[in-house]
C-alpha cells in the first residue's frame, strides 16, 4: 500500500509512509458534549479512541521471511486503545503511527 501525501496542512506536500505493520490515523474528535448535555472544556475530555486510517505498511514479516498482508485498508475506521501509538504533528495536523495489532476493531 502506499504513503499517505499530506496536504491538507498547506500546498507542500510532505510524504509520510509507515513501514512494516504500522498505519497512519487520523484522530477522530473527542465528545464536546455528556449525553446530559454539559459542554466538556479541553482538559476534561476524553483522549480519543476511534479514527480513520489515512496509510498502512506493507505488513510485517514472519519467521520464514514472508509478508503478512495488512487486514485493514485506507479509509477504515477503526478503534484503539487509549494510550496506544505514537502521536505527532504535521504542519499543525495531529496524526497518529501506531502498529497494526494495537488495533482493537474496524467500525462499520
């Protein structure tokens, strides 16, 4: 699969391409609102769970020296656990790099 051209930030295009069994997220936004309706501040917000893969690696090697496919694709949305990944920003975008077995589900 290929890299993910991030020019949503600006004109530049920068290139990011997770190796082996990694993917690129996108954070989806957190809860603004309880289900009672109270606006939540940033400090009390729930770190996110769920977002949208933008990019996927080749997929890891076995012992045999085989490639293992991704099982999930660009455009799934899928669930992680919280404190999972590493989180970093390009041109003001947040995006996270997390390996593919640190993925709980696909959504939908």
């Amino acid at each position: 699969m290929g890299g993910l051209t991030l020019a949503t930030a600006s004109a530049s295009k920068l290139q990011l391409k997770p190796l082996a069994d990694r993917v690129v997220v996108k954070k989806l936004d957190a809860e603004e609102k309880t289900a009672g309706g109270i606006v939540l501040p940033d400090s009390a917000k729930e770190k996110p769970q769920q977002g949208e893969i933008l990019a996927v690696g080749p997929g890891r090697t076995d012992d045999k020296g085989s490639r293992v496919a991704m099982e999930v694709k660009v455009g799934d949305k899928v669930l992680f656990a919280k404190y999972t990944g590493t989180e970093v920003k390009i041109e003001g975008v947040e995006y996270l790099i997390l390996a593919e077995r640190d993925i709980l589900a696909v959504v939908g």
